[in-house]
C-alpha cells in the first residue's frame, strides 16, 4: 500500500493531534509512525501514514484541517523510501546491535549540534533520532540515536566526539541502545 510522509507545523494548541488524526482515520487513511514535538510553543509532527488513496488526495483531505488551525503541512510519497527503510532494518548495522545511544554534554555555544553531527557523518553514523535542551548553568545537553555501520570502534568514535567542540569541553558517551521488537 502506499505511503505518505505527512508535515504539520505552527503554534501549539490542544487539539492539534485530535484533529489531523481524527481526519485521517476517518478518511480511511493509517498512522503507521510517528513523531510530534513542541519546542518554542510550536508544534511540530511528522507522520507516516498509508492509504490507497494518492498523495493529492491525501493532501486534500487534511489541508483544510491545517488551514482552520493555521499549520504548515507538506504531504509527500514515501513509499519509495519507506522500503529502502525496511530493508535497512534488516541489515546487518541494526541486527547485530550496531545501534547506540550518543550523549554528550558541555557549556552552551553556536556550533555544538553542527560540530557532532559532522563528526558522525564523516564516520558514516545514520541519525534515527536527536533531542537537545540547555539546562542549568548554560549546560547544553544533546543524544542522538544513531545506527553505526560495521567496523567502526564506538570508542573512537566518542573520543572524536569529545574533542569535536573545539575549546570547548564536551563530556560524551555512548551505549547499545535497547532494541524492542514489536
């Protein structure tokens, strides 16, 4: 069945999730994944969904919901990726426990989050998931869950890490994260 990548963003407000699930379901189309947050006060959710239906359908069907709670919303096909998705959750980098949990920590500057992430990049680390928050003392504190191809020693990969915020220093650390089959 296809898939669909569905985008909402704009002001937080109760009733958001109410309203864009209930409309989809209603319309015979599935949330198969998905992620919401809130940060700054806006809302932000990004859905997999899957439906017979085509993506301009799809689209129209939810579009007059975001118009009336004044949301962004891009609808995309995902089908496409949806399988390379599924084939790279059987691969031999999420089988064998190559996937982590990175954390690191240090006093807040501009170029933490960019610094780290081209570290794992260069490494060829997939990021499934990142979160970050500034907390007491200007201490900013970011974890990625990641996907480490075979071969690469998370040791040095954390050593790497740690000296990645330049003259900042950065406290970092990384464990197999806990897989739960479904």
């Amino acid at each position: 069945m296809p898939e669909y990548a569905v985008a909402a963003m704009g002001a937080d407000r109760p009733g958001i999730v109410a309203a864009l699930a209930g409309t989809l379901t209603r319309a015979g189309v599935s949330i198969e994944d998905s992620s919401m947050t809130i940060l700054g006060g806006q809302f932000a959710m990004l859905l997999l969904v899957s439906s017979t239906l085509g993506v301009a359908q799809v689209e129209s069907i939810i579009r007059p919901v975001a118009l009336d709670l004044d949301l962004l919303l891009e609808v995309r096909d995902a089908s496409r990726a949806s399988s390379e998705r599924t084939a790279k959750v059987a691969s031999p980098a999420s089988v064998d426990g190559r996937e982590h949990v990175i954390a690191a920590y240090g006093p807040d500057r501009p170029g933490l989050v960019a610094a780290l992430a081209e570290v794992l990049a260069a490494h060829n680390v997939n990021i499934s998931d990142f979160g970050s928050r500034v907390g007491a003392s200007d201490t900013f504190a970011m974890w990625f869950n990641v996907v480490l191809p075979p071969g690469l020693d998370v040791d040095e990969l954390v050593a790497k890490l740690r000296t990645a915020g330049g003259e900042v220093a950065l406290d970092a650390s990384a464990h197999a994260a806990e897989v739960e089959e479904l």
